[in-house]
C-alpha cells in the first residue's frame, strides 16, 4: 500500500506520499528452521537483504518535489518462534510467539522527478 502522511518541522507541514512501493530483491543467504522441544518451531535468518524502488513526492507551504527512490537494507537478521498445536482436533494452525530483527545498515537514494 502507499504511504501518505503528514509531519511539522520547524514553520511548517511537509506532506509526503510514497507509492509504487516494489520489492526488487531479497537475499536470504543464512536461512535455518529448527524444531524446538514441545511444538515449537525456530526460523533464523542472518545476514539478508532487502531492495524496495519507489515513487515519493513531498509539498510544503514554499516548494513540491518528486521522483523516484530506492531503500536498499541489508545485514537484516530475524529469529522468530512459531507455535503449532498437536492435537488433531480441527485445521492446523501456526502462531507467532516471538520474533526479533535487526537491521544494519540502510541506503536511501532518491532521484528528482519522475
């Protein structure tokens, strides 16, 4: 989905508005999943990354601009906990018990007019 929203700084409001929002690459190069005792499951993920392009423009009382953007995240680690029930009484289920991310490092390069 897109993202619009509205932020003050110093005189004024800036409006923004994101779209287009794409996901052009994942890396996933350290990827495990580990049964834990009882009905858990670990997934671990180190070391990944993330590209998104975008569209972005902004306006603020004195100028508007917009134009094209990448984010690219990477050093991106996830453990997470998944939980299943085992008894066989009705469709199987997962839940998200815990999960932790980090991120190290993110480039954000925006480009003028689209």
């Amino acid at each position: 989905p897109d993202l619009t929203g509205r932020e003050k700084f110093g005189l004024g409001n800036v409006k923004y508005n994101i779209s287009r929002i794409h996901v052009t690459a994942v890396e996933l190069p350290n990827a495990s999943i580990s049964l834990l005792p009882g009905s858990e499951i670990k997934l671990m993920i180190g070391n990944a990354s993330l590209t998104i392009d975008m569209n972005w423009n902004i306006r603020t009382w004195m100028f508007k601009d917009s134009g094209r953007g990448t984010v690219h995240i990477s050093k991106v680690f996830v453990t997470a906990i998944f939980s299943t029930p085992l008894d066989n009484t009705g469709p199987t289920s997962i839940s998200l018990t815990s999960c932790r991310t980090t991120s190290g490092d993110i480039d954000i390069k925006l480009n003028g007019k689209t």
